[in-house]
C-alpha cells in the first residue's frame, strides 16, 4: 500500500474509531466537562476527571493527525494562532527565533509583539532563499518557516532548513498549513515540529477554530514545556469542535486532491489571461519554487494560490467585487472558494494582489467565474 493510500483510509475510518458503547460507526460526543467518581473515590472511568486536561475525542483527533504526519506526539489548541503561540512560548527570555518574511501576517505580527515583550531577538529573514539563509552565522533557538507560504505562495527548502538548524543548535518548525498532512510531511524530512491552522484544509468545513501541533520526539524537553502549558494553561479544543474535526478529516485527502486540482487548472488559465499580471503557485512548472515543492510535496500544490491583476487597485477590487461563485471573505481550505483582496486588512501586501482558495467546486465554473469578473461580462 502506498503512503498515500494509509492516509485515506487513516482519514476516512478516523483510525478505526467507533462507539464502543453501542458499536455506532461514528464515536460520540461527550460534553460533560466532570467525570463521577464511586463510593470508594476511584473515577468510573480512567483517564476521565475534568476535560481540561483533554477529552477522548480531542485524543482521537490528536492520533490520526499525529499519525498522519509521523510525528511521535500531537496536541490540538483552540485555534491555529494558539498552537503558534504555544511553541513560541517556550523559548526562553533574551533567546533567539529566526521567522521567514513575508508568511501569515497574525504570526509575524504577533511573533514581533511577544518578542518585544520577551526580550527576545527576533530575526526576520526570506527563508526562501538561500542566500539570505546562507547569511545567518549565529545561534538560534527557534525557527519558524512557512511553505508554501500565504499569501506570496514560496516554497521554501524544508531539508535546508534542518540543516541551517542544526549548524545553528536550534529547532525547525515547519507551519504546514497550506500542504496540510497529505502533501507534505515536514517530520519526514527532518524537521522537529510541524504546525497547522486545522480551521483550514484539515477540517474543511469553516466551521471549526482548531491548531494543532506535533513533535518528531515526544521526549523532547521542548515539548514536555508544550504539554505541561497547554494541560496547565487549558489552551484546549472543546468536544464539539473536535467531534466536527473529526468527521471533516474524515474527507482531507479526497479534498485535496480536488482543492490542488482545482487551483491548477485555475492557476493555467489565470497565467494565460490577458488581464492578469503573474501568477504565484508552486504547481505552475514556470514557479521559482515548483521543482523545489514538487520535490518536498506529494499529490499536489494545494488549494492556495494569488495572483496579480493587470491594471490598479481599483480594477482588482472590481474584479473581486464582479465575482459570483468565490466568496470574499478571508481564509482558506473550504469546500467552497474563497477570494481576499489581501491588501485591504495588510498593508505591505501589493494592491493588485488577489488571493484565491480554491473549494471542490467544478473547476470550470470557477474559471468561468474568474474570466467573466477580469473582463468585466
Ligand atoms: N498559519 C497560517 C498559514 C494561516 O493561514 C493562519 C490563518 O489564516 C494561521 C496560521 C492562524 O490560524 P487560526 O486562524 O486558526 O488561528
């Protein structure tokens, strides 16, 4: 069996899980937030007191994803941004983290926050390429990249990035996001972590706040901070999302393999367009980054893609605003497509710059829906 084929009958039979109770083919939803004890004080159930500390569907979610990735360990947090945070937190007052540029703003903004607030020395470098890479000489505690990144779509060297690291002593997590586990499998290539907005790909649905965050060793003294905090600090998904994480997984590899699909064919017939000016999407053979993704992805380049329209702000916020089928609306990894003009709510992002989330709709519908809003009929 091909990995590919592990992963979709790992997603689509949530690793075996049923109800035990009734032998239903779907696990229940537990929302009782406190377990009963008996008369002689010993819990009814083991490993059920308080579901702070986690909750059997929060567990079941953590196995396939960690499984998924090939990780020894995983943790889901109530949103993506939260398990950025949780890793970010432990690195020590007055350390060091190197962050790529030009990836998710809500990291780099709240990295730069937590940083200032720390003492810590925050290096903002384009990991994308190697010569920038080449110029950091000095230890590090953490680094953080993106790939392929949101918006700009790079594709940045995973392997490169374990080997800058462990020349720098310090630790590479690998925001995955846009792959999700099915594309591409950070750990695999050495990395120490992987971190992912499961509101995305991995549920689905939008209709799920969720993150999660898994370590290549789980006796990793970085991760036992990562565990402690979290059980401690009560970062945790409640039942219900998790129960909804679940049977959106459920789906992950078939979405993915229509949402890459998808946003290829939409990424051809953009870069052939007469009033579009460049298109960013490492699937695109002519992509600075394709031989790169194609060597470090699997299956596919995902469903994310931007691209430029001809003319001025203006003309690319009419076109945003002539589109029927893509939704605008911010985020990523639904069924159904999304568009942001992104540089309405990040200023540094260019004004022509549109970026699209390409859903399991058909993807000549899409097309169509593009052209008619470029050419304005
Ligand atoms: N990482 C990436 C690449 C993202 O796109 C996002 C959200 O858009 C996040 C992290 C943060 O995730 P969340 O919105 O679930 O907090």
């Amino acid at each position: 069996m091909s990995k590919h084929d592990d992963l979709d009958t790992l997603f689509a039979q949530a690793d075996g899980a049923i109800d035990a109770a009734t032998g239903g083919v779907v696990p229940p939803i537990q929302p009782a937030t406190t377990f009963v004890r008996g008369e002689d004080y010993v819990p009814l159930s083991e490993g059920h007191l308080y579901s702070r500390d986690d909750s059997d569907l929060t567990r079941l979610a953590e196995r396939i994803l960690a499984k998924a990735e090939g990780a020894e360990a995983g943790l889901l947090f109530p949103s993506g941004m939260a398990a950025v945070a949780a890793l970010f937190r432990t690195v020590p007052n007055g350390g060091r983290i190197v962050l790529q540029t030009g990836i998710y703003w809500g990291t780099t903004k709240w990295a730069r926050d937590f940083c200032a607030r720390r003492d810590i020395t925050l290096n903002e470098v384009e990991m994308a390429d190697a010569n920038a890479r080449d110029s950091l000489d000095s230890s590090a505690d953490l680094i953080w990249i993106e790939t392929p990144s949101n918006p700009y779509l790079k594709t940045v060297d995973i392997r490169a990035c374990v080997a800058l690291a462990k020349s720098m002593g310090a630790q590479l997590c690998v925001d995955s996001t846009a792959a999700t586990p099915v594309l591409q499998t950070p750990l695999a290539l050495g990395a120490h972590y992987v971190m992912h907005s499961a509101t995305k790909a991995i549920n689905g649905h939008s209709d799920v706040l969720a993150g999660f965050l898994a370590t290549a060793r789980e006796d990793d003294p970085r991760w036992q901070m990562v565990v402690d905090d979290r059980h401690d600090a009560g970062a945790v998904l409640g039942s219900f999302e998790a129960w909804l994480l679940i049977r959106g997984m459920r789906t992950l590899p078939l979405r993915m393999e229509r949402m890459s699909a998808n946003a290829l064919a939409v990424a051809k017939a953009l870069a052939n367009h007469a009033g579009v000016d460049g298109v960013l999407y490492p699937g695109l053979p002519t992509d600075p980054g394709h031989n790169l993704a194609g060597s470090q992805m699997n299956g596919g380049f995902g469903s994310l893609l931007s691209f430029m329209v001809k003319g001025s702000k203006a003309d690319a916020l009419a076109a945003v605003g002539r589109l029927k089928l893509f939704k605008r609306a911010t985020s990523l990894g639904g069924v159904e497509s999304l568009v942001e003009h992104r540089h309405t709510i990040e200023e540094a992002v260019p004004e022509t710059l549109i970026r699209l989330s390409c859903g399991i709709e058909s993807a000549a519908a899409l097309i169509e829906d593009l052209d008619s809003a470029l050419t304005g009929h």
